[in-house]
C-alpha cells in the first residue's frame, strides 16, 4: 500500500568509521572522499564489543528512489520505516514512531522534506537528518544544512556517498 510506513529489519550492526568528527566538519554534503566502514560490531576501544540499532525513516514520494535508499540502508544493518510522503511521514512520527535518523527528499507533494524536517525536530530535538535532492534547495534546508543540523546529498548519489552522509548526519544530528 503507497504511502504506509513498512518496516524492514535486518539482524546486521554498523561500526562506525574511525574518523575523528567535530560539529564544524557538519556541512552540507557536496563530495565524499572516502568510505565509511560497516561490519556486525563495534570495538568500543576497551576490548568490548557494542551492537548499534539505528532506527531510519527513508521519506520519498519517487518508489524505484526510496527503494534504491532502502535497500542500501538495510544493508548496512540498520532498521528501516518508509513513507511515500511528508504527510505520512509526520502521521507515523506523530503515532509514536521512534525514529533515529530521517532521510528525505526535498521536493515532495503537499509537504517540503524541510517542512517535514521542522514538524519532525518538534517531535523530536535534534533529530538527526539526511536531505536528498536534485533540485535546488529551499530556504529551510539551507538553514539547517547551515546550522550544522543536518546534511545535504545530492542526486544522483552512489552507495559510498549516501553511506558518509547517512554517517555524518548521526554524528551531527
């Protein structure tokens, strides 16, 4: 059914890189150098091991791009909701959806990715956010971007780049 918020849960876990981030290097996402890497644990650096459970809202009104997003996220042990719209997206949110990190498209019917992201950070401060567009940007995600709240990919993307904003988003959100 379009536009239902479906879940996808893989049993994988995520490592983070071993990258040192600070809230400057938080900016709008225009190239990525490098990969980040995934495995089933974590070293926490004092010889134990911690699983990471990262609960995603991937929000796109275009199905073969939100499956595309989906497919790469679950791939790299995280769960997976999804919402054909902004609308549905705020709906879920709204129902008591935890949500970890939300991923969305700017240019949707009815609701901008920028105004869901605003509704959403009401729900939740500090929600971290991935803004994914082939379009120019609107003043909202500007701002954000800007803050250091959240990071921009740009359309067309490969796996790697949507890894590394996906990855910086959690470090800066």
């Amino acid at each position: 059914m379009r536009g239902t918020p479906t879940d996808h849960v893989p049993r994988l876990s995520v490592r983070a890189p071993s990258v040192a981030w600070d809230r400057q290097a938080c900016q709008p996402l225009n190239a990525v150098r490098g990969i980040c890497a995934c495995s089933a644990s974590q070293n926490s650096g004092d010889g134990t091991s911690a699983s990471a459970t990262v609960r995603v809202l991937v929000v796109e009104d275009d199905e073969p791009v939100r499956s595309h997003i989906v497919r790469i996220v679950t791939a790299l042990g995280f769960r997976v909701r999804t919402a054909g719209s902004g609308m549905d997206a705020l709906q879920a949110l709204s129902a008591d959806l935890r949500c970890d990190l939300l991923v969305t498209d700017v240019v949707m019917p009815r609701m901008s990715g920028g105004q869901l992201a605003q509704a959403a950070r009401l729900l939740s401060p500090g929600l971290p956010v991935v803004f994914v567009t082939a379009h120019n940007v609107d003043p909202i995600v500007e701002q954000l971007c800007r803050d250091g709240r959240a990071v921009m990919l740009p359309k067309p993307f490969r796996r790697q780049m949507l890894v590394a904003a996906l990855m910086q988003a959690l470090r800066c959100g």
